[in-house]
C-alpha cells in the first residue's frame, strides 16, 4: 500500500471512530479490498471508496456532529 492510500485510509479510520463515537454510524472496518472501507449506516453496511468514504463521514460528521 502506497503512503497516499495510507495516510487516506488513516484519516477515515479516523473519522469513522470520530463519527462511531458521536453514535452517527454503528461500525467500520476495512473493506474487502484495501481501496475500499466499511461503514455501517442504519443498520447496512456500505463498502466505499476510500475517497467516498472520507467525504461521507466528514459530510455526516459536519451535518450532525
């Protein structure tokens, strides 16, 4: 894994634990696929793009944090 893809996958994890905390998703983790990260939402977990999934959390975060 390239240090960009790091440092992407370091702040998602981040902003999942952030948004995990403010009970705005109910579970993360790594994806199937070392591109991808999964957040649970309501109930459904998602498999994202590291891109999508940085601009979903901090977009939920900014919306109900």
């Amino acid at each position: 894994m390239n240090g960009k893809i790091s440092g992407l996958r370091d702040e998602v994890e981040r902003l999942a634990e952030e948004a995990f905390n403010l009970k705005l998703i109910s579970g993360y983790g790594d994806g199937p696929d070392s591109s991808e990260y999964q957040i649970v939402f309501k109930g459904e977990p998602r498999h994202l793009p590291l891109e999508h999934a940085r601009s979903f959390l901090g977009n939920l975060i900014k919306q109900f944090g």
